[in-house]
C-alpha cells in the first residue's frame, strides 16, 4: 500500500443548512457537505452531511472483494447539515470498517459524545455503540497535527505542527475559527507529496480573516471554501450567521495565495441558475475559481 500515489478530490455533497433535492439544484446537487479524499493508500471524508450515504453505498460496492475497509472521518463541528448522514453511513454497519472519527469538542461534548447522542434513542433507532464496525474516536482542540506514516493504518496526533518526516506521509493539521456560532468550527488542511488541500466552511470572514486561518491555507493548490450567500442577501438579513459571500471567500484565497478556489456550502434558497452567476461574479475577483457541484473530481497531482 505504500507505493500508491494519489491525491484525489470527490465532492458528494456541496450544499449549506439543508439538503435541497428537486428540479432546480439538479447540476449542483441539494446533498448537504461530504467531500471524499482519496490520498496516498488512505480513504479520508471531511463531514457527515447528507452526502455521505450516497458516499457509503460507494465504498461497500468497491469493498466487496476487500477484507478490511479503513476510514479516517473529520468532523469540522456539531451542526446538523454536517452530521445528518452520520447515521445512514452503510460502513457504519460492517464488521470489516475500521473507522477513526475526528472532531471538535464542542459545549463540553467531545466527539464521541456529539456522535453518540445523535445515533442512539431517543433520536435514532440503532444505538451506534451496538454497531459491528470498529471505531475510534479522536476529540481534536485546536491546532494539531495527525499523521499516516506510508506503512501504517493507524495515525499519530501531535500536539505541535511540525515539517513532514516523508513526503508520502499524509499529514493532516487543524486550527479552530470562531466565526461560527456559537462554539466555531474546525479548519482542516490535508497534505501529501508536496500538495495542500485546505477545507474551510462554516466561516464568515465579516473583519477579515483570522490569523490562524491565513497560516494554515498559505499557498495551498486547493481551497474550499464557505461562499453561501451573494452580497446582497448577506447585508440585508444573513450578517452573523457564520458563513461567507462570495467576496469574503475570494478575498481569502487572494489573501492565502491559494492556486484554486472551490466555492462550497451553497445557500438552500439559491438555484442553480443563481450559483452559476455567484461563479461568474466570483472568477472576475478570482480567476481560479469554481463552484462545487456534486460529483466534482480533482486530481491534485495531475494540477499545476
Ligand atoms: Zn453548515
Ligand atoms: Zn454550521
């Protein structure tokens, strides 16, 4: 497993708040965030929106011939949108899954406890602690580093960020923004074979961006990044809701140097009609930009 060089990027679910099937998010797709990395020999998923079931059924089709299936999730923090598919992820039910699970500990509940307590009675049928798959949990609070050695299966959490050892190591680090009510949310920045991938919703960026944020994402070849609301509908009803408008997101890939900006975490209300034109908006400020969409690849060791 050592030898296989990939960094790949699938988007299963792109949408804020709620999931919007229907007719008019047909091209972007109305599941809620779920962004698939397939990097060095590991399978790692930033958030359990509604996205991620369909991502699940995914991973049991190819799994079929496998006797093991390694996941590594990343929860960025507690809100619905974020979670909502947690419950009907199929490798949730395998004995075969072997699943770490990151996350914040948020008003005093760590990650385990936040899971738990949306997969188990009263508010689901199926006690997630019952289940055949094996999972750990990892409460992360704030800046860390986790890593995957190329041969291991199991990753470390340093406390302190530090240079990578191996290039083929896939190094994970984290901070914390408290732009988003009420207790923040984490920030990931994924990287491997001299590539970054920073994943940065559930952000408003209302008096710039925070310092943390800068230094995590600095000339990173991928940003995605919280863009749910046009200028408009952001000054009239939509300030302090915690996310961004399409300036505040373009401002901060200019900001951070990034190489590609992805914007994400759509607005439920906006159809696709309406994305298409915050993308056009958006690539007059950014050139390199895109709007997420459901299904969305990017090869990062093919860019550049
Ligand atoms: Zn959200
Ligand atoms: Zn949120």
């Amino acid at each position: 497993m050592a030898g296989k060089q990939r960094f790949l990027v699938r988007f299963w679910g792109v949408r804020g708040s709620y999931p919007t099937p229907g007719p008019h998010t047909l091209r972007h797709g109305g599941n809620t965030s779920c962004v698939e990395i397939q990097v060095g020999s590991h399978t790692l998923i930033l958030d359990a929106g509604s996205g991620i079931i369909q991502l699940g059924q995914d991973l049991m089709q190819q799994a079929v011939q496998q006797d093991t299936l390694d996941l590594a999730l990343f929860i960025t923090h507690g809100h619905g949108d974020h979670l909502v598919g947690f419950p009907f992820f199929a490798p949730l039910f395998d004995a075969r899954t072997n699943l770490h699970l990151f996350g914040p500990e948020l008003a005093g509940h760590n990650i385990e406890q936040l899971v738990t307590s949306l997969m188990s009675p009263p508010y689901f049928p199926v006690d997630v602690r019952t289940l055949p798959s094996h999972r750990t949990y990892h409460t992360l609070t704030g800046t860390q580093c986790i890593c995957w050695q190329p041969d291991n299966k199991n990753p470390f959490i340093k406390q302190q960020v530090s240079s990578p050892n191996n290039p083929n190591e896939v190094r994970i680090t984290t901070c914390m923004t408290q732009t988003h009510p009420l207790d923040g949310a984490l920030i990931y920045c994924i990287e491997y074979a001299g590539r970054r991938l920073v994943y940065a919703t559930d952000v408003e960026w209302s008096n710039g961006q925070e310092a943390d944020f800068l230094a995590l994402s600095q000339g990173a070849d991928l940003l995605i990044h919280d863009a749910q609301y046009t200028q408009h509908d952001y000054e009239h009803i939509k300030h302090g809701f915690g996310h961004s408008t399409v300036e505040m997101a373009t401002e901060a890939a200019r900001a951070a140097h990034v190489h590609e900006l992805i914007l994400f975490h759509h607005e439920p209300t906006y159809d696709d009609d309406q994305l298409d034109r915050m993308e056009e908006a958006a690539r007059k400020r950014f050139a390199h930009t895109r709007s997420a969409y459901e299904g969305l690849e990017i090869d990062l060791l093919q860019k550049k």
